[in-house]
C-alpha cells in the first residue's frame, strides 16, 4: 500500500493543532502532526505504546513529572498508560506511531 501525503484530509482538532492519519497496518497506525507554536496536547494516557520523531520545530514533554526538551531530528518513546504531555517549540511537525492500533477521532480523543 502507497500513501501519498497531499491525498490525506487534514484536520484540525483544536486551533493551530493539525492531523492527518496516515493509516494502519494489523497492529500499529500512524499520524502526521503539524502545530502551531505554543499550542498543548493536555496530560492524558493511552493502552499503545508511542514512538514518534520531530521533523521540524520541537516540544516540551512532560512524562512521569519529568521535562524533556526535544527538537528536529530527536525521538521519543511513550510506554503504555504512562501520562504524558506536550508543548510544541515553535511551528512543529512530527510523526507519531502506535502500538497496539490507537483509534483515531476527528477532535482528537480516543475512542
């Protein structure tokens, strides 16, 4: 399966705070994010684990009640039902891949 980026419905799910589902495969799926500088993903928790890479800007996280300052070209692994936060560092773009499948809703809560 090919999937072509500018084919994929952009949605904004809270002010300067874009998503676009890039889809699944039997047991990860994966988004493209793309924020405005300053913008927050609350505190919350999920079942998947999370792997996501930064392709421009960065991100404050809050994990655990630690702070991790991360940019272009820096990763990042969330376990599962770990609460965690974050904070984009200027205009941001990163990719984020769950494990087991995270369902995907248009306001950005999980199902």
């Amino acid at each position: 399966m090919m999937i072509y980026h500018q084919e994929i419905e952009k949605k904004e799910i809270n002010p300067g705070v874009f998503f676009q589902y890039l889809g699944k495969g039997e047991r990860m799926n994966v988004f493209h994010w793309n924020m405005a500088a300053g913008k927050v993903v609350a505190k919350h928790s999920h079942e998947s684990e999370q792997f996501g890479y930064v392709l421009k800007g960065g991100f404050v996280i809050e994990m655990e009640d630690k702070k991790f300052e991360i940019g272009q070209g820096d990763a990042y692994f969330i376990p599962s039902n770990v609460e965690h936060s974050f904070v984009s560092i200027g205009d941001t773009e990163a990719i984020d891949v769950f494990y087991p499948i995270k369902s995907p809703i248009p306001d950005g809560r999980e199902a």
